[in-house]
C-alpha cells in the first residue's frame, strides 16, 4: 500500500449551462475551469487533468494549452491530460508540447497517453479508424523512446522514419507519462511492456472486477524484470453537503449527458434505478464527504492505487455546483481518505 496516495481531479470541460439554463459557449467553458483548477489548487488536491475532445459538449480539444495557463495561476498541482488521444497526434508534437508545459510549470507537468473512447479526432485528422490498434501501438513505441532524451534512430509504419534525431525542449526533470486503459489485457501489458505508470478508466460498475488488470500488470511486470509501478484509477463522482443533496444536484445532468452518449453507442436510457446502483455498488463517487471519502479508500486498498482522479464535471452541471464539490474533495474529502488508509 502507497504510504501517500495521491488524490485528484479529472474535466473534459463539458460545455455547462448558466444561470438561465441555456449552455454557456466553449470559450467560457475554458476560463471556467481554469477557475475550478485554481480552487483546486489552493485546497490542496494533487493533480488536475484534462481530456482532449473534437465534439460540441466538451470544450477542451488542447490540454496543455488551457494547462499552461493554468500553470500560471497556481503553485503546487500537477498538471495533465486526461487523456491526450495520441492514435491521432504526432508523438514528437505531444513530447515537446508537454516538455514545454513541463518547463513552464517548474516540474508539474504529466500526459495519459491514451486511444480515446471517442472516434471524433480520427476523420479530423486525416486518420483511418481501421488503423485504430496500430496507430497507438506504434506512436506508443516512439513516445517512449522519445522519453529517453537520446538521439533517436526509429522507424515503422505510421510516419517517416528517424535517424540520430534530437527533441527539443530537453527537460531538466523527466515527466510522468501514464497509459490510459479501458479493460483489455493487451492494453495491460502493454503498459507493463513500455515501463510506464498505467491509468484504469473505471467509468461503470464494480471497481473490483478491475483486480484482475492489476494482478495482470504486477505479472507482467515481474517476468519483464521491471520494477513496481504506480497505478491509479479515474472514476465519475460529485461531492455535496450530504448524499441526498449529492445525488439530487447530479441526477439529471449526469443523465443527461450519460443518455446523449449513450444514443450514439446504442445504450438505453439510464434510469434513476441505475444511477442509484453505481453509487452504491458500482463506479459513481456521489455524497458527502464522508461516504465519497470511504468509498475512495475501499477502492484505494482494493487495487492497491498510487492515484484516484475524481471525474468531477458532468454534462450540464453548473460550474457553481462543481466549485462547490472542489471545495469539499479538497478539504473534506482528501484528509479523510489519508487518515481511513493510515488507519488501515
């Protein structure tokens, strides 16, 4: 069991409603959760992440962008992604502007590298979603040879081949480069096989039908001749004054954005049934700071984390509503977690 588990945040900066409830635009999104991520920062939470998006309900499409800015209006958070969709980005690109972010922010800087659970960026960029397995693959392997900070001879399949070629900015201190993973054993492994931190997305159900990745991944790792790496979890939650006042304040705008997915991917609708489940047995973090704190660490103790991100905005729910929720994972929540896990 990590002696200090770090706990933080997640956003994809989905696009809120106002005070008069219609949405507010993509551009006031931004400047909001640069907000969310000072309020964080200044109640002590370790890390904000960011994911990237190319769709109309979530605003941010470059994290280190709105991460930079950030960086300049906070002093200890680590700053990343959440995941950055590296299928369909350049892997140099992605190394340099995290290297620069890294720079800006004095060490703070991290990415997830990750394939997206969304498709959007593929016909964006000009990529073929046929190629959805090897692109990562292969930009995976060049990414982390780029981490070396060698000069790089590589050669595949997805871009022009390199020989004794140096990477700008060199970094005074590396940056944490996490694996996003979904639930398949390849992806497993694969973080394992690339000696890189992995990230479990546990977005429905029981966080414990996931043990068996961690088992996987400590596997893997022990015949590669690796040593012990962090793991950490991102899940969906909100943190009000009690667990009926969480759960009536994100019902309808977690629905609303759970049943516009879901028309997409051939889900029925989520009733309230269902909602109430994953609080209580599956993926949902929802309460006051005492039951989301003790589910944190029962999760935490379960799988062995080294990092727990709270996805904390969800569809329409206000900004308002999540300042709220900052404040209350940051100085409620956080304390409580460390003591339950010091207190075995």
């Amino acid at each position: 069991m990590p002696q200090q588990i770090e706990l933080g945040l997640d956003t994809f900066g989905d696009v809120t409603n106002g005070a008069d409830g219609n949405p507010l635009s993509q551009a006031h999104v931004i400047r909001n959760v640069i907000e969310e991520a000072v309020l964080a920062d200044e109640t002590g939470i370790d890390f904000i992440g960011l994911g990237e998006h190319h769709r109309a309900d979530f605003a941010i499409s470059s994290p280190e962008i709105v991460l930079a800015a950030i960086a300049g209006r906070t002093k200890q958070i680590k700053l990343g992604s959440a995941v950055t969709v590296l299928s369909s980005d350049d892997p140099i690109r992605v190394f340099q502007r995290f290297s620069t972010l890294n720079a800006a922010s004095n060490g703070r800087a991290e990415v997830i590298l990750g394939r997206g659970s969304f498709t959007e960026s593929f016909p964006l960029f000009g990529y073929e979603l046929r190629d959805y397995e090897s692109l990562f693959e292969e930009k995976l392997d060049l990414f982390a040879a780029l981490l070396r900070q060698e000069p790089l001879t590589w050669k595949g399949t997805t871009r022009a081949p390199l020989k004794d070629q140096s990477v700008y900015p060199h970094t005074e201190c590396p940056f944490t480069t996490w694996v996003g993973v979904g639930g398949s054993p390849q992806s497993v492994v694969r973080a394992a096989r690339y000696d890189l931190p992995m990230m479990l997305a546990i977005i429905g159900g029981d966080p414990v039908r996931f043990k068996p990745y961690v088992d996987l991944y400590h596997r893997a790792l022990n015949e590669l001749g690796k040593p012990v790496l962090p793991i950490g979890v991102h899940s969906p939650g909100h943190v009000a004054d009690s667990d009926e006042q969480a759960r009536e304040e994100l019902y309808p705008d977690y629905k609303t954005m759970r049943d516009r997915i879901g028309a997409e991917r051939g889900w029925p609708p989520m009733g309230r049934a269902e909602f109430d489940q994953e609080i209580s047995r599956g993926s949902l973090y929802v309460g006051a700071p005492d039951t989301v704190a003790r589910k944190i660490a029962t999760t935490v103790k379960t799988l062995g984390l080294s990092r727990f991100d709270m996805k904390y905005s969800a569809g329409p729910l206000s900004h308002e509503k999540m300042m709220r929720s900052i404040e209350l994972y940051g100085t409620k929540v956080i304390p409580l977690v460390r003591s339950m896990l010091q207190d075995g």
